[in-house]
C-alpha cells in the first residue's frame, strides 16, 4: 500500500478523533493477553464508544467471541456423543431392544446431529469473522492493532485449542 499525503492526513486525522479509551484498547490489543483484557474491558465500556468506534471494535472482537462460543458448542457435541455412546453400548449388548430404548437412542442420535450442525454453522460464522476482520484491518490499517492479523489467530487458536481459559 502506497501512503499518499492525503492519506496520511486521514490517518491522522481519524487518530486524533478518537476517544482515550478506544486509544487505550486499541494499544492493549497489542498482545495477545492485552487483547483478552481489551475485550472484557470493552464488554463494560462497549455504550462510552461513539457508532464509529463500536463497529471496529465489534469487527476485531467478533472472531474471540466466536471462538468461545464455538468452543462451548464443541464441548455440547462432546458430551451428545459421548452419551450416545455410553447409552448405545448399554442396549446394544446381543439383547433385543425395546421401544423406549430405541426411541432414547434415537433422541440421542439426533442430539448429536443437531449439536454437530450448530459446530458446522459456527464454524462458518467464525470464518467469515475472520475474513471481515482481515479486511478491515487492511483497509483501516490506522484502527487495527499491530500484527492485527497473526495476533487474531493466535487468539481465536488459544480459545479453540483451551490453552488459555474460556470465558
């Protein structure tokens, strides 16, 4: 990308148009601790943000929040199939099966399926969040915060991965 004076001027601009605690997140956002920090603190703060500076800041959060949420769906998933299991091992031992067994092994399956299709959609939503967020960041270079790209992966990763704890 080519600085051009005019554009330089906006940057600067736009930088000094905003708020204390939109410059305080943005430089906590940093780090990938300093990001975790930033979104709680923004959570709180989130109505002190004029329109403007709420939509960067929901776009470069918007991939963490997801993170979390598909996090808490892969552990409902987990646990749907982890019973199924158990239960299906349970009745499926040589003996027949009756009605009701049948009918809860069913409903179990179906658990599984629905909480498998809720990971697959939030998978998408996660992605596209990442992709909103790779383009504002490229084209609002002066909003985003350093290394904004590598910092949101390795955020959403450590949320995704349980490295660091899941709110």
């Amino acid at each position: 990308m080519k600085l051009t004076e005019s554009k330089l001027k906006q940057m600067i601009l736009e930088t000094m148009q905003r708020s204390a605690n939109y410059e305080k997140l943005r430089t906590l956002m940093g780090t990938m601790e300093g990001y975790f920090q930033a979104e709680s603190l923004y959570e709180m703060l989130r109505d002190t943000f004029d329109e403007e500076e709420q939509m960067h800041m929901d776009i470069f959060f918007k991939p963490l929040i997801l993170a979390r949420e598909r996090k808490k769906l892969e552990e409902k998933y987990n646990e749907a199939k982890e019973e199924y299991g158990k239960f299906y091992e349970l009745i499926y031992s040589g003996e027949p099966t009756t009605a009701q067994e049948d009918d809860r092994l069913f409903e179990l399956f179906r658990q599984v399926d629905l909480a498998e299709e809720a990971l697959v959609d939030k998978n998408s939503e996660l992605s596209r969040s990442a992709d909103v967020f790779k383009d504002h960041a490229k084209n609002h270079p002066s909003e985003a915060p350093d290394n904004a790209e590598q910092l949101m992966f390795e955020v959403v990763m450590s949320v995704l991965t349980g490295s660091l704890s899941v709110k």
